[in-house]
C-alpha cells in the first residue's frame, strides 16, 4: 500500500491501486485522466476533497459502480483515515484490491454496498 497516492475524489483506492506505478494521484493537478473525470472536476469546483462530502452523492458516473459508490458511502460514515487503514489491514490480510492485470479484485466479489463494507470492516471475502 502506497498511502500517499491516497484517494480519488469518487472513492477509488489509489493507495492499492498497483496497475500504474507512475500515478500521479488523482487528487492532484498532475493526474492524466482530469479531463475527462467528472468527479475531478466537480470536487475542484465545489472544493470538496471528494464525492462523499457533496449534498448530490451520490450522483453518477464512477458511482455506477458498486465498489466505488461503497468506498465513496464508507468514507463519507468513517472519514478517510479509517478508510486506508482497513484499506492497508486488508491488504496484510490478503484481500486483494486488483488482481493482476485486472481492474477487478475481491470487493468486486460482492452484490450490495453492505457486502463491500463487511469486507472493509475485516469480514472474509467468502463469508
């Protein structure tokens, strides 16, 4: 886990994120993608350091995705600290956030927000 790579504005984990070592972080002015990442843009705008803290969350785009819309949900009941640390303990654990050369790994496993949120709060991928 890299905890300074942090996390994206929707919710995503950059911090265990290992597909592009050269990242420069989505929160900030370097990241690649800025152009066409609405949450970026609207987390810019409206000064919020992400999605979770805006009145319209969730409101779309990345959060069409169950793993991201969970993260964002997670972060916005527990604060971002409590976010990388179940982050990081699940890592040591062996929950696996991308297998290789996927964009998928065990939190895509799941069918609903509260399955992603027992497994970020220590519960086995196959409970």
């Amino acid at each position: 886990m890299n905890r300074e790579k942090g996390l994206a504005y929707c919710g995503l984990a950059c911090c265990v994120c290992g597909e592009n070592e050269t990242c420069a972080r989505c929160r900030s002015a370097g990241c690649k993608n800025k152009n066409w990442c609405v949450h970026f843009k609207c987390c810019r705008e409206k000064g919020l350091n992400g999605c979770w803290e805006c009145d319209d969350f969730p409101c779309g785009g990345m959060h069409d995705k169950l793993r991201v819309f969970a993260f964002a949900e997670y972060i916005r009941r527990n604060g971002e600290d409590k976010m990388m640390d179940r982050l990081a303990q699940n890592e040591r654990a062996g929950v696996v956030y991308h297998y290789f050369g996927q964009l998928v790994g065990d939190y895509d496993k799941c069918g609903t927000v509260d399955e992603v949120i027992k497994i970020l709060e220590g519960g086995s991928v196959k409970d």
